[in-house]
C-alpha cells in the first residue's frame, strides 16, 4: 500500500486523492475481509491528513489582491467563514 509514501510526504495532493478514493471504493463494496478493511481504514485516515496538511500550506501561500483607493493591496488568505465571523 502507500502507507510508506504517506508517511514520508512524498506523494502529491493529487496521488493522496487518488488513493483515498481507490481505498474508499474498496471499503463501500462490502467484499473485503474486517482485519484488510481496518488497515485500509488506517490507511485512509493517513491519506486524509496527508491532503489536509498540504491543503493548510496552500492556504498559507495564497494572497489576495484587494482593490482599494490607493490600489492593489496584499492580503493573506483567510477563509469565507472566518471574514464573515461564522
């Protein structure tokens, strides 16, 4: 499995996506056996957190650009919810 790749960071968001959807589409066909089916789940609990990581450096990176009187500012990125004070 790619258990060893997710732990060392190595693959893609994309890659951890694709995998996380393949171990998904295996546990809801009911056909694996418990012991298979609880290291798949682990599996795609590391892969979740894998994309969740990478997902929070991205949102570190990103700036907005916000036109105001004297131009165009930067800003850091910040969520819909959290500027609307949900």
């Amino acid at each position: 499995m790619a258990l060893k790749a997710a732990a060392n960071n190595e693959i893609s968001f994309e890659e951890a996506m694709e995998q996380l959807e393949k171990i998904v589409e295996r546990l809801e066909s009911g056909d694996v056996p418990l012991e298979t089916a609880i290291e798949l789940f682990q599996e795609g609990m590391k892969l979740s957190q894998l994309c969740g990581g990478k997902l929070e450096q991205v949102e570190r990176k990103i700036e907005l650009l916000i036109e105001t009187e004297q131009g165009f500012q930067k800003k850091a990125f910040a969520p819909m919810n959290e500027e609307k004070g949900e």
